[in-house]
C-alpha cells in the first residue's frame, strides 16, 4: 500500500516540493506556498488559522435554526431536543473559552508590546 502511495503523481510532486522546502524559515515556506495557490494569495498565515474560530457563532445559529424546525417538526418530548440544546450550550462554552484566549492573548502582547 506505501508503495502505490509513493507512486502516485500528487506524492511524487509533493515530495519533490519537501525536498525544495527543506531548510527554509516557515515564512519562506509561506511565501512560496501561499504565492503558487490563488486561494492563499495576500493570506497571511493569522488569517487563515483563524478561520475554523470565527465559525463557531455561525454553527450556534444554524443549530439554533434547526432546534426551531426540528421543535416545529415533532413531538416536544423526542429526545433529540435535548441534544440540539446540549449541542447549541456546548457550542456557547466553546466561543465564550475562544474569546476568553484571544483577550488573554491581547493583553499578554500589549503587555510585551508585540503588535
């Protein structure tokens, strides 16, 4: 199984470009990186990591929504109630914990004074 791996032009293309990259500061590597991908380009790496964080408020609404069809759509006691609820509480705590480390992480760079 490795070997069909291996053999595969993705891999073979993706080791070719290791290869390249070995060696090089992880802001080289971005640069190069980001610049062969249009969906990369002017992206700094801050950016693009936060992206799964700022998706949380949206999945609390679209839970949200759901709660309210699936109330609308069936029995009030159908235990899957309780779940969306729980789900939309969790999603709550999550984003509240998020906001808590990038406050944290404000003042923690103000403090050392790092922009």
């Amino acid at each position: 199984v490795k070997r069909a791996i291996e053999e595969t032009p993705a891999s073979k293309n993706f080791s070719k470009n290791a290869t390249v990259l070995t060696g090089m500061t992880f802001d080289e590597m971005w640069d190069i990186v980001s610049d062969r991908e249009d969906v990369l380009k002017s992206k700094t790496i801050d950016s693009i990591l936060i992206q799964p964080v700022k998706r949380f408020p949206n999945y609390i609404m679209l839970f949200k929504r759901l709660q309210g069809k699936v109330l609308k759509a069936s029995d009030p006691s159908d235990p899957v109630h309780e779940k969306l609820k729980r789900v939309v509480e969790l999603c709550q705590k999550i984003t509240g914990k998020i906001d808590q480390i990038i406050q944290s992480e404000g003042k923690v760079r103000n403090l050392l004074g790092i922009d």
